[in-house]
C-alpha cells in the first residue's frame, strides 16, 4: 500500500479540463487499483509520428520514389511526341481555287518530279551530324542561306562519295561527287526549297535540260525523284566567268562559236535559254565551253506558250527584257543579244553598259550605244561588227538566228586561216 500522503496530493480530474495546479509530476505508472486520468487535453495536438526505418527499408522507399519519378517523366515525353506534328497524306479533295499548271513539254521523269516535289518532306544532314526536318509548312524558321549550302539530302549518301558543296544556281544548290557505283565525278542539283515558284522552275529547267543533247551543253546524267528530287549531271570543272580578259580575240572566237552551235541546237529543239553569262558556260579542263542553269529556258513550241517565272541578270539582259512593252517578248534574238554581251566581255575585258544603280544600267542598256571593242583592244577590230550587230536594241536588226551567226563566225575565221 502507498503511504497515505501520497493520495491527499492527487486532485480528482474532471473530464475535458486540465488539473494545472500540480506541483509534482504524475507518475507514468499509478498503483494497483488507481484509475487512469480522463481525455488528454486538445488545445494542441501533436504531430502524427513516423516509425523509425532501418536502412533497408530506406533503401527500398527510394527505389520506389525514383521508380514513380521515371514513370512520370516517361509519360510526359510520350505525350509531347504524341502532339508533334506527322506528315500527311495529300487530301483526297485537293482545295478549291488552286489552278491547275498549263501544259507544257515534260518527260517521263520530269512529270514524277513533279508530284514529288509537291508531297516531298526530305531529311538533310548538316555537317554538325545534326538532322532537320525540311518542310514548306513547319513553323520553325528556316535555317540562315549560309547554312543551307552545306545541305545534302541524307537518302543520297548511299549513291555518293567526297560530297563537296560548289555553288548555288538560281533555283538549287550545286554539289560535286564521286558516284559510287562506276567512280565517276559528276555534279548534283537539289532544289533550294520546295515552295511552288521554286518547284515550277526546277520541274521546267528539267523538262528542257533532260531531252536536250549535244557537247556544247551539260548533259543531265540522271533524274531522281524519290525521296528527294535531284539531278544529276557531267561534272565541269571551269567556267567562262573564271578566265583572265581580255582573251586573244582568236581565243574567244573559239570559245564563242562553240557556244553559238550549242544554242542553235537548242533552238532548233524549242528552247531558248535567256540566262546567257560568262557564269552560266562552263569549260572543260580541255576548255570545251558547255552551256548549263537552263532554269530560265523558254518552250518556243508553237503549241506551247508557258515559260518560267521572269528573270536575269541585268548586266547581260537584253532590252526586251528590260523594256518588253517597248522591244517586245524574248525569242531567239535574246540569247544572241546575251551572247553578244559575253563575246564583247571576253575580247575587251568590259561589259559594255555598266552603272551605279539598277536603274543606270537599265537606262543604258535601253539608250546608250556600246563603246566600239576595238577602243579597249585594237585586236577586237576583226570582230567588232559581228559584236556590235549582237548588241542591237531592235531585236530585227540582229542576227535573227543563230545559225546566221554561226556562219559569221565561220567567215571570220576562214579569214583568219587565209
């Protein structure tokens, strides 16, 4: 038994109040007998507590934590793959109002491009080993010019070796290459992009270029369409544009009437080309002139009248193209006007209109008479009226064909052979 005092310290407990008279601490455990004292009192609970964890539980729970993390992760990269964009098919129904292209003079393989380029989204590689997405319709912005000239389509790497970017023509980038299949070197066109006025070009300077064969124009090696629209063509090392002028006029009336043969050619197959510069006549290593870019050729077929997107290059152009209100539409007489421009370029060192401004140049192209040849090189007498008659502004008082031209080009040098 406990003594008696113990008992006279404890105050009886009222349900739901707090005794805080105590002096003394309750005891943890009360004798036999003795009741336990009512409700804890509620004013401030405490806070739930956690079981003590040995090391392997602790282990296993961060395993499960880290487990949960990744599943979350996982879902939320799938769902944002779900929501990039996918390419589609073509619509059944093509838009209303969109018109339909003319007829024109196409091949086989030019009419698959054709489809090709208006379905075509091509993976490129750029030389970083980083992959794009080519598309008119993505929304991301187009990469800079500067890169774009390092592109070559990745589906292509399988049919060439030693890829070396050479330069851009109007409408494409211009690559060389090693064909794996023989180890020929040859050069490759991709399309710059796949927007509709760039597609027309390239799909009407196929159309011309692919039927046309003869030296004195690159030759179109093959055509391609899918996965990637391209051309390959005979690789040309040199250009007009490259050599030192003046030439020894004998020189350049070589290289000009080799010229003169390959567009009589064209021009007796339908085309004219209406691009004609020093850039655009390549040379072998055997400086054979070979006549390429034919992204500007018009279809001269009488049953045809559709021609590409209007453009030049303004130092060679031609009044007509300037003016054609005032001199009328481009025919034959433009390429000659063109080369006549190159051929008094090459025997004088210099253009015969130049200017400040696009509009001074268009103005003397229009109003200036040309500087005689032979003031810059006397050399340039023995051709001077052959240049001059080139360079005519009424396109009737030019040569009207090439073939006309040809045969004074051949009395020069019957000439010159006396």
């Amino acid at each position: 038994m406990d003594p008696k005092e113990y008992y006279a310290k404890v105050t009886p407990v009222v349900s739901g109040t707090v005794n805080t008279s105590l002096t003394e601490p309750v005891p943890t455990s009360l004798p036999t007998g003795v009741q336990t004292p009512g409700p804890q009192p509620t004013a401030a609970p405490s806070p739930i507590p956690f079981p003590l964890l040995n090391g392997s539980q602790l282990m296993i729970g961060l395993i499960v934590l880290l487990a949960v993390i990744a599943l979350g992760g996982g879902a939320y990269y799938l769902r944002k793959r779900r929501g990039a964009p996918v390419p589609e098919d073509e619509p059944a129904n093509p838009a209303q109002g969109v018109p339909e292209p003319g007829p024109h003079v196409v091949t086989k393989a030019a009419s698959a491009l054709k489809s090709a380029v208006e379905k075509t989204r091509s993976l490129v590689t750029i030389p970083s080993f980083r992959t794009v997405l080519s598309d008119t319709q993505d929304a991301e912005p187009k990469p800079s010019v500067t890169d774009q000239k390092n592109y070559f389509p990745r589906e292509l790497e399988n049919k060439y070796t030693e890829i070396t970017f050479v330069g851009r023509g109007g409408i494409a980038w211009v690559f060389s290459a090693i064909r794996k299949t023989d180890g020929t070197k040859v050069a490759v066109k991709i399309p710059i992009s796949f927007d509709e006025v760039t597609g027309k070009c390239f799909l009407n300077e196929i159309a011309a270029w692919e039927t046309l064969r003869h030296e004195n124009i690159v030759e179109v090696t093959a055509v391609n369409i899918l996965p990637v629209p391209y051309v390959e063509m005979e690789f040309v090392p040199g250009s007009l544009e490259a050599l030192d002028k003046p030439l020894p006029v004998w020189k350049a009336v070589h290289l000009i009437t080799l010229v003169v043969d390959g567009l009589r050619y064209a021009h007796e197959h339908g085309f004219i080309h209406r691009d004609i510069k020093p850039h655009n006549i390549l040379l072998t290593a055997e400086l054979v002139p070979k006549i390429t870019d034919w992204g500007m050729s018009k279809v001269l077929a009488a049953e045809v009248k559709k021609s590409s997107v209007a453009g030049f290059s303004l130092s060679y152009a031609a009044p007509e193209q300037v003016s054609p209100s005032e001199f009328g539409r481009t025919d034959e007489r433009t390429d000659i006007y063109q080369l006549g421009v190159v051929f008094y370029e090459l025997v004088t060192g210099s253009i015969p209109f130049g200017g400040e401004s696009i509009v001074e140049v268009g103005n003397a192209i229009l109003r200036e008479t040309p500087t005689a040849p032979s003031e810059y090189n006397p050399d340039a007498q023995a051709v001077e009226k052959i240049i001059l008659r080139c360079l005519e502004k009424d396109p009737k008082k030019r040569y009207q064909s090439a073939a006309e031209l040809l045969d004074a080009l051949h009395g020069y040098l019957d000439e010159d052979d006396e």
